[in-house]
C-alpha cells in the first residue's frame, strides 16, 4: 500500500504590523504534494501581494506587504493533510522614521516672540487619539497654544514663543493596534534677563566710583557676551554710556565723576540675541573728601579689676588727608549701646580705658579721624573681663600632625594641665612659611577642640605651625611643630561615577522625598551645576554637595517636579561632563467622572462614565466596575482592567434594582470611587409582538445550506462590545448554532446570537481575555450542513 503524507510541521498563527512581510509555512512528509491554499474557506488561485511557493516538503504562503486585506484564516490542503491558521494584520500609529529621528534627537530651536509649529505626520488604523504633554500634563488650546488634530497629522501651534515654553513635550499617538510615544525639545532663546542686583557700591571717592552687580538669573539660552555700563546725572535726562566689561567682569570702575556730584548708574546684559532692560542703581554722590577706612579690631594688652589697656594699628586707607587722632568706644558684651571712652579723638594708638566695673566682660572698637570727618568704626576686639589677671594656661601636649596632603594639614594635641585657676578657655593656631618670620593667626577653636585643620597652603611647601591655650589672661606659651607640604595632586579630568544605584528614570509618588546622589571625581574640585529641562533649577530643590558627591533633594514633590534633569561638572581648563535622567512624578488616581446608564440592548445595562483627570498624566491607568444589588448589599466586581469608559453588564434579572461605581487604578492604589445615586432597574413588561412574513413568488426548494458572506477574524479591546456576522442561504431555512472552541453557546448568557432573514450575529457585551478563541457558526437543513471559522483575539 502507498504509505499516508501527514506534516511535519504544522501552519503558525502569524500577527504583523501592516506593510511588513508576513510568511505561513508547513512541512509535509511527501515531495510530490502539490496542495491547496484557501482564505476565510474560499480557495486562492491568486490574490494581490501574495506569492505561494514550493520547495521540497516545504510550502510557503509569502505576503511582501501586509495590508488590510489579507487579514483572515488561512488554511492549507494537500494529499491527506489539513492545517489551518490566521494571519492577524495590526496597524498601530507610525511617522516617517528620518522625521521620527530628527524629531527626537535634534532640539527645535525659536526665537522669543516668533511662532512655533511642531507637525507631526502619521499613519495607522484609525481612529487615533493624538495627544500632547508637558511635564506629563495634557495640553489643550488656550490663548497662547493651539493643538490641531486631522486623520493624518496632528500639530503644536505657538504663535508667540517666550522662555516658558523650554522643555520637553510628548506627543502620544494611540489606536487599537497599539502606542507611539514621541519625545521632542523645544529651546526658547531670548534676549538675557537684566543683571541681578542691587548694584553696590564697591567705593566711593571724589576722583572714582566702583560699582558691583551679579550675573543675570536667566541667559536667554545663549551665553551673556558683555555688560553695557551707562550713567546719568541726577537733574538731568540723558544716559551716557561709559563703557563696557566682558562677561567674566562685573565690577567696573569710573573716573569721569565730579565732586559732590549725585549719579544714577545702569548695567545691561548682552548676548547674541540682545541687549536686556537695565537694571538701575539709586543715587551715587562722588564726595568731596574721602573719609578714613576702618581700622583693624583692637588688640587687648592688659587687663586688671579697674583698667583694661588696648592698642591699634593705623587703617590701610587714610583717606585724602592726614589722620589727626582716634575715636575709642567701648560697650558691655550682650549689649548694643556703645559709649565713647574719651571726650575727644586720641592721638596716640595705645588706651588704658578706667572707670569699668570689676568682674563685667567689654569689647572696644576705634575709628579714624581726618578732615573730612570720622571714618568707619572697627569691628570689635574680643572681650575682655575687667578683672585681675589668672595664671596663663600651661603648654599643650603630644602636638602631632594625624594628615597631610598638599594645600592642608591637621593637627591633634592634647589639653595643658589644669593648676592653680588657669583653666583653658580655647585655643589658637598660627603659621608661618620656613622663609619667613610672621607668623599669622589661622584657627581661633573652642576649649573642648583637640583638632585643627589648617587649609589654603602651597604644595612643596615647609609650614611651622604653633598652638597655644587660650584663657581670661590671654595665651599660653606656644608648642610648636615642622610640616611639609606634599606635591600637588595630578589633574584628574571631571567624571561621574554613575553605576547601578543610579537609575535613568525615578518614578516618585508625590509628596514623597525625592532624593538623588551622584558620585564623582576629579582635581582640581570641579564645579557642580543642576539644571531642570535645561533651566535652574526652582527655588523649593536643594543642592549639597560634599566629599565627592552631590546630591539632589526636594521635600514634597508634586507633578510639576516631573521633567529631565541633569548634573554637570566643569573644571578650570575647559573640561565638563553631563548625566542626565527622568524623573516622574505620579499619584493614586482622581475618581471617574459621573456616571451615565442606558439599556442599548434588551435586558443588559451599558455604563459609560467621564475619564478621570488623572488619564492625562497616568499612561497606565484602567477602570474597575463593581455593582450591588440592594441598597445595603455587597459590592461585587463585574469589569475589571477597562481601558476605555465604557462597560456593559449582561446578567440582569428584571424586577432587581441595581447600584453601579466606577473606581480608577494604577500601580499605586485605587481613586475614590464615582457611584450611581438611583437604582437601575429592568421593569418586568409582556409585549405583543406580531409578525407579518413577507409573500415570496416562490424558492428553490431543498437547497444546500450556503455562506453566502463568512465569518471573518476580529481583534477588540477589552471591556469594549464585538459584533461577529455572516449571511447564509438554503432552504428550508438552515437552524443556525454558534459554538466556541466546540463549546455550544445557545443556552450561554453572555451571548447574544440573532438571525435577521439570513443576516446572522453573535454579540458578546463587554469582551474579557476569557473570549478570546475560535468561533464557530454553524448552519444546518434537511439537505446539508455547513461552518465557517474565524478567531476572536483580545488587546489590552
């Protein structure tokens, strides 16, 4: 006998996006099988786009480009074997991939107060939702924007851009078949703001004024080029331009001024695309004489129960006269009333001050005196207590240096011991360089400190330093000590040690810490700066940075924290680095929108409810339905996992009243729900229904059951209603049954099976994952009986 074929290997459901290949194949256990194509049950000898090839066992349905059209069910025959499969044609949103790539990888760059359109081409099933975001909110028209949406294209319209409008968008495309999510950057630059202020006053003579200002808040987007500096005399109307500093410089100084004249300055900023509004100064007056500057605190010589003596030291600016002498106050510590020491200006710079009272604490200060008047006072000396001197302090012990690198060393020593009343009150230390013999006051620390870091040094460098106790009769005799300075470190170029711990996105629930570390490196310390979508970052975010990383900390966030942000470090020789990431802020979900219910087919309820505000910012939010069947009943899931707004709940029993809520989810919990206020009820009614049948001349009789249209494929949402059709002939007229995955559905509640003179229908109300399969109709007479198939593929 000639032995059987069977396969080898059998045809694969296929899914494919349209305008891809697509490609059904079988093996067969014999070479000369020739075999037979069909689609939807009707044999194909040619059909566009399609290609039936042969190879050995192996047959081959090719489709160069999937269309619309060749979604259905294939099924192949050959000698005695069957096999069947379908090919399911998806068709999600697409734009042109070079548009796709200079959208998202090139910045779109405007001008402050030109218009802005971002167009956004696109292909797919339709219909599609097309949707724009910033900062993860949804954008809608309003005075300044306009969002236009065709079946082909959808476009962002800014008739006048300004700096707010930085940052980056989202454009959404959604359709049955799927997502597309496209990330664009828009750049606003503008003119600069205008220099922070206030303008100070650096000095003030009768030949010169300096003048100080900071950097604008806000650049424009392009780098500040120079300062434009102007002046006015006070009476008059004209600015003259005096001159212009780069950008590095925000001081200048002019020596076009008149004595005991009165001058409004103004600074503006420049950059490529401008010049900024001035930032104006209050009035400056050029005096006539220069008055002395402040002398240095006043040093305390001695101290007794009824006199205090002090010197001083001649300030370093003396004015444009010679001093004549010094004014002298002195106040009681923790007071703010100072008194004067003498009735006139001393001329010597060395006071024994009387008439204190023993056992109080004084501080004195000096001021100059020349003439043009008294200049400024010095700040005060360290207090003193009017009283007998104790006994110094003894020498510290076991001074050490515990480290050393090369602009920095640390010392450690242990207290002097305590005898005879002179208890240490602080310590000071001082250093001098091996080529030089001053020695210069660095650390003054508290009585309990046994440590000192002495910073500032030079590398290759030999330092003595000295420390001394400190008490009510002033310093102990010093312990002394020889440090080297080590070579200076090696350039290290700036880098960020992003590893695992960092991550690219941070999803944050609002009102949570947001809080983000960044180690790095690099030497000389490199400088730290946080932007957010490209702007300083807002006021509510702090910065810290310390020991090789710097970290990011904002309180509570809220959804406007959402956004790109990024760290950068840049040194002194042109070296930078930059990491950026996401950060997403989200929620527990606002409640649905009210809720609306309609009987669209006999004996089932169709609720439908407003969105819930938070779809705008949540991509993966869904909807859970519940109902209950009294007023004190249990709530009972009835849909779950909807993502549309719209479910239609089946199993009604009339007479019953019934309560609906909606509640809205995302990975963080669930919203308050939004509930029905009456109860939906299906009234028990007897209807007379009376047919009229139509007078035909007259049929075929005893014909063979027909497809005269088959079942075709269908894929749908779930949650959403599937309508599945056919037209059939014969007669008598064929007993229609419909069944899924050879499960009969006539005595099914959830389905709904309606025959209209041939015209016959399955409806299945709010489909779930569990429908998804192959249906089966099937139509049957005295003569014959016939099917046709098709499957039922579920999304979301």
């Amino acid at each position: 006998s000639v032995p059987r074929c069977y396969l080898n290997k059998q045809l694969a459901t296929v899914r494919v996006v349209k305008g891809e290949p697509a490609e059904l194949s079988c093996t067969v256990s014999k070479d000369d099988v020739t075999g037979t194509w069909f689609k939807d049950g009707l044999k194909l000898t040619s059909m566009q786009g399609v290609v039936f090839e042969k190879k050995g066992l192996v047959h081959k349905l090719i489709i160069n480009k999937a269309e619309d059209i060749h979604a259905g069910k294939y099924r192949f025959e050959g000698g005695d074997v069957k096999t069947e499969a379908s090919i399911f044609v998806e068709d999600p949103p697409q734009v042109d991939k070079v548009l796709l790539k200079n959208l998202t990888s090139v910045p779109t760059v405007a001008k402050a107060g030109q218009p802005v359109k971002l167009r956004i081409p696109f292909e797919g099933r339709l219909p599609i939702r097309a949707t724009w975001l910033k900062d993860k909110m949804e954008l809608a028209d309003d005075t300044r924007i306009r969002v236009d949406k065709t079946d082909t294209y959808t476009m962002l319209s800014v008739p006048s851009c300004e700096r707010k409008d930085c940052g980056d968008y989202k454009v959404r495309l959604k359709n049955d078949s799927g997502v597309l999510e496209i990330n664009l950057k828009l750049v606003v630059i503008d003119k600069p703001q205008p220099p922070a202020g206030p303008i100070k006053i650096v000095e003030c003579s009768a030949n010169d004024i300096t003048i100080q200002w900071q950097p604008p808040k806000d650049d424009g987007g392009k780098p500040v080029q120079r300062y434009i500096v102007e002046r006015q005399q006070v009476g008059e109307n004209n600015w003259e331009t005096l001159g212009e500093t780069p950008r590095s410089c925000t001081t200048f100084t002019t020596n076009k001024v008149e004595e005991d004249t009165s001058y409004y300055f103004r600074v503006r900023a420049v950059n490529v695309e401008g010049m900024s509004d001035a930032l104006e100064s209050g009035e400056v007056k050029a005096v006539g004489k220069a008055f002395p500057g402040a002398p240095d605190p006043p040093e305390v010589i001695s101290a007794s129960r009824e006199t205090i003596t002090i010197s001083w030291k001649a300030p370093r600016k003396t004015g444009t006269s010679q001093i004549v002498g010094y004014i002298v106050q002195k106040r009681k510590k923790g007071t703010m009333t100072w008194l004067p020491v003498t009735n006139g200006p001393v001329k010597d710079r060395k006071l024994k001050v009387t008439n204190l009272k023993k056992g109080l604490q004084y501080e004195f200060r000096v001021a100059a005196v020349n003439a043009a008047g008294t200049g400024d006072a010095s700040d005060p000396s360290q207090p003193i207590f009017a009283r007998d001197p104790t006994k110094s302090p003894g020498q510290v012990q076991e001074l050490k240096v515990s480290s050393c690198d090369s602009t920095s060393v640390t010392l450690t020593w242990n207290r002097p011991e305590v005898k005879d009343g002179n208890e240490v009150k602080g310590f000071e230390v001082e250093m001098r360089p091996s080529h030089s013999s001053s020695w210069t006051r660095c650390l003054t620390l508290p009585a309990e400190a046994t440590t000192g870091t002495v910073k500032g040094l030079q590398p290759k460098q030999k330092y003595f330093l000295r420390v001394r106790a400190l008490n009510d009769s002033g310093p102990g005799e010093a312990t002394e000590i020889e440090a080297f300075m080590e070579a200076a470190a090696p350039v290290v170029p700036p880098r960020l040690l992003i590893d695992d711990t960092v991550k690219n996105l941070l999803v944050i629930k609002a009102g949570n810490t947001i809080r983000v570390n960044i180690p790095f490196e690099g030497s000389p310390d490199p400088v730290v700066i946080w932007l957010k979508d490209g702007l300083p970052l807002p006021n509510r975010a702090a910065i810290k940075t310390k020991d090789g990383t710097t970290q990011l900390l904002i309180g509570a966030a809220e959804l406007g924290d959402s956004g790109t942000y990024s760290v950068e470090l840049q040194n002194g020789l042109g070296k930078r680095q930059t990491f950026s990431f996401q950060v997403q802020i989200t929620d527990i979900p606002q409640s649905p929108g009210p809720l609306r219910l309609e009987e669209n087919v006999p004996n089932t309820v169709t609720v439908t409810w407003e969105p819930s505000a938070s779809e705008k910012w949540e991509k993966n939010l869904y909807y859970t339905v519940l109902k209950r069947e009294s007023q004190k009943g249990v709530w009972c899931v009835v849909g779950d996992l909807l993502y549309n707004n719209k479910f239609t709940f089946t199993s009604v029993i009339p007479g019953r009243d019934y309560y609906f809520r909606v509640v809205a989810k995302n990975s963080l919990g669930a919203s308050a729900p939004s509930e029905t206020v009456q109860p939906w009820r299906i009234r028990k009614t007897k209807a007379e229904i009376r047919v009229i049948p139509q007078k035909y001349r007259g049929v075929n009789q005893n014909q063979h059951p027909r497809f005269l249209v088959p079942l075709k494929p269908h894929v749908v949402v779930t949650g959403s209603e599937c309508h599945m059709s056919c037209a059939v002939g014969g007669h008598p007229p064929p007993k229609i049954t419909w069944y899924k995955d050879s499960r009969d559905l006539s005595n099914d509640p959830n389905y709904f099976c309606t025959n209209d003179f041939g015209v016959c229908s399955l409806v299945i109300l709010g489909v779930t994952k569990q429908d998804a399969g192959e249906y089966m109709v099937e139509a049957s007479n005295e003569v014959g009986c016939v099917s046709s198939r098709a499957f039922l593929a579920i999304k979301g």
